[in-house]
C-alpha cells in the first residue's frame, strides 16, 4: 500500500510511477474505486463506491463511466445500461425504489428515442421520448383501462390522437395541451 501526500491511499500495480493494471484506491473522504487502471486512470472494468453508499459497477474509460455499467443509489434507483463520458447514453433500463421504470434509448443523461414507461400503479406509456419528456407518437394505457394513441409534445396530448374508454367509446380528432 501507498499512502500519498493527500492523504489517501492505493494498493495495487504500478508502471513508471503511475497505478496501472489491477489496483484499489481509497480517498481520504471515503470513496472507493477497485479494478483496472492505465496510466493514472480508471479504465477498463471497475467498482466506484461514493462515500454515501452509492454505487457503480462497470467500464470505465479515462476515469469516466463509459460502456456497460450499473449505477445503484443508496435510495434504491438502479440504472443498468449503456454509458458515454458519465452519462446515461444508449440502451438501459431505469428502475425507481418507487417501483416505476423506464426501459429504452438514452441521450445525454435524459430519455431520448424510443421507450417504454411503466408506472407502479399499472400506467404504461410506450412510444418517443426528447429531452425527458413524451415527444411524438405513443401510447399510453391507464390501469383504469382507458387508452390514448397519438402524439405528444413536451409531456402533454397534443396535435392527433384517439382516446378510448374501457367502455369502447372513444374521441379521434385533435387535442391542444391534453384538452380535446
């Protein structure tokens, strides 16, 4: 083990004086990060545990998450997914302590593309996401077994779509901020 002058320490291989290959670093103030090091930075796979208790399991590549990974919150939210630069970006899967969940395309940390959300109470939205929020076409279904299927801008029924009651009846025309 080596103790550097800030204090924290590295257990671990070396290559000219920088960590490298299979190591352990622990932070003065309670962080964590075991597995691959090249040239001083974290990168291939690897656990980082925060001192709060959150952690991820996964690549890394030059000291970011980068690649497959799983983020587990000390709160009970899981992200398992794809990664880029730190950020959830790709395919994954969201999975809230609440029990709600969202599985599809991820874009700078925000949903993005297309998605499947499911809620706790049995609500379900499947179709595109922009910037976080129900953006072009989707559906979605109540648990009460009401349904709508059209399209959506910034979060809201807007533009053409067909609701349905579970009664069968239904409203097929255009919708202006979630009124029809």
């Amino acid at each position: 083990m080596r103790i550097l002058p800030t204090g924290d320490n590295y257990t671990g291989h070396w290559l000219n004086e920088k960590k490298h290959g299979q190591g352990t670093y622990k932070w003065l103030l309670g962080n964590k990060y075991e597995g691959e090091w090249l040239n001083d930075m974290r990168h291939g796979k690897g656990t980082f545990t925060w001192a709060d208790g959150d952690q991820y399991i996964g690549n890394f590549v030059m000291n970011k998450r980068h690649g497959d990974g799983k983020y587990i919150w000390t709160n009970g939210d899981v992200y398992e997914g794809d990664w880029y630069q730190n950020m959830k970006y790709g395919r994954g899967v969201f999975t809230q302590a609440s029990g709600d969940s969202y599985e599809g395309d991820w874009l700078q940390d925000q949903k993005h593309g297309q998605g499947v959300f499911s809620w706790k109470d049995g609500n379900r939205y499947v179709g595109n996401w922009e910037k976080d929020k129900k953006h072009g076409q989707g559906v979605y279904w109540w648990h009460s077994g009401n349904r709508y299927e059209g399209l959506w801008v910034d979060d809201v029924r807007k533009g053409y779509g067909v609701y349905t009651w579970k009664t069968g009846d239904c409203y097929e025309g255009d919708w202006v901020n979630n009124m029809k």
